[in-house]
C-alpha cells in the first residue's frame, strides 16, 4: 500500500516560474525522500530529508518536513523546460531500509 | 545510472513464458530491489535482498521469483508471465553503510501477450 501521496497528480507551469508539489504520508518515518523521474527511465535521488528536519536546500530545491501534519513540499525554483519530469516522494528507510514510493507528481515546464 | 544495468530493456513475451530480468551493478552495494510500475500505481516493491543469503518478499511477490547470485547480481522470474504483468520493471541498490537512498537502473519494458 501507498504511504506517500503526492499533490497534486499533474501541474502545469511556464519557464521561470516555481513548482511545488506536496507530499502526504500516513505513519511516523525515519526520513523521506524525493526522486525524479524523466520518462520510462530510471529514478534519481533528488534530497532526503530527516525526521529531525524542517527544511532542505539543494540548488534550485528547497524541501520541508512537517511531522505533526505528516506532510512534506518540494519546490523547484526557476523551473526550466529540462524539470519536466515525474517527482516521487518515499518514506521509511531506518532499520529495514525499505521505502514506500507515492503514485508521483506529474511537472511539465512549458518554455 | 550507469552503475546499475538491466537486460533486457525492452522485451516482448507470451503468455505462459517463464522470463527472467537481471540486473547487474558495480556500486559495491549489499542492497537489491526490484519494483513494477504501473500508470497511475507509482512503484511497487516485488523483492529485496539485503545480501547474498538474504531475500524478503515485498507486497507483490506473487508470481515472481529471485535469485542473489552474487552481491552483484539480482534475477527477477516471472514462471508463467500473464498479461497483467506488463510492466516497467526496476532494480535499485542501496548501502547499508551510507544509508537509505536506493538507485536505479534505466528499466525494463515487459510486454506480456
């Protein structure tokens, strides 16, 4: 079963503009993580973020972490034509190193 | 990434064909996945091994089977493929050493008739 939920399944934006995506989850975690994924192609890691963390930066990307609201956002600055992709957010991790991967977000940057 | 290979990429099969995927990496990692996706479905865990002599089902196992050959070498079978099987299937890695981010293989298309 999911324990991630990405929101929202699709977004649409012009270059220049930011995207963020949300990302809910159910029970308590280790950390999470975001991933990319450019069409029929394999995942890459983007950030992992700690339960002991609020907030992330990496380039163009800022994550957060709101463990009481099981929540996290991932947004991308001055979004570009080549962001186009699906984003995935997975949680767990820890002892069993297992993850739990969302259904995805779906960013399409328009030039 | 190029460290974690799959053969086939794409591959095309009949129903009631026994098939196997592999997949190959040169990372060092003790950690092996491998997950189906589906549109709409995101990923979904078939199996992981956390070395050689260690293998766990995840929450689709039925109807597939592993084997570790080696640390570097994870098989995914399919005994009797069925339609509902096309997929896109991947491997991923992990370390246990450095932690829980797992990286993937560029993915095989199944196709089952």
């Amino acid at each position: 079963s999911q324990q991630g939920e990405e929101d929202p399944q699709a977004l649409s934006i012009q270059e220049g503009e930011n995207a963020t995506m949300n990302c809910s989850y159910k029970t308590s975690i280790n950390n999470l993580q975001w991933y990319r994924q450019n069409s029929g192609r394999g995942l890459v890691h983007l950030i992992l973020i700690r339960s002991n963390e609020r907030e992330k930066h990496s380039g163009r990307l800022r994550v957060t972490l709101d463990t009481s609201k099981k929540s996290s956002s991932l947004l991308i600055t001055a979004s570009r034509a080549a962001d186009t992709a699906s984003y995935f957010c997975a949680t767990g991790g820890g002892s069993n190193y297992k993850l739990t991967f969302g259904k995805g977000t779906l960013l399409t940057v328009n030039p | 990434d190029a460290d974690v290979t799959q053969t086939p990429r794409n591959r095309i099969t009949k129903t009631g064909k026994r098939i196997m995927l592999e997949c190959s990496q040169t990372k060092g990692h003790d950690r092996m996945y491998w997950y189906r996706q589906d549109p709409g479905l995101g990923l979904r865990l078939i199996y992981y091994s956390f070395d050689v002599k260690d293998i766990n089902k995840g929450e689709i196992s039925d109807g597939y089977s592993v084997s570790r050959q080696a640390q570097a070498k994870f098989s995914l079978s399919l005994e009797s493929a069925i339609p509902n099987q096309t997929a896109l299937y991947f491997c991923a890695t992990s370390d246990r050493t450095v932690g829980d981010t797992q990286y993937f293989g560029p993915g095989t298309r199944l196709t089952v008739l």
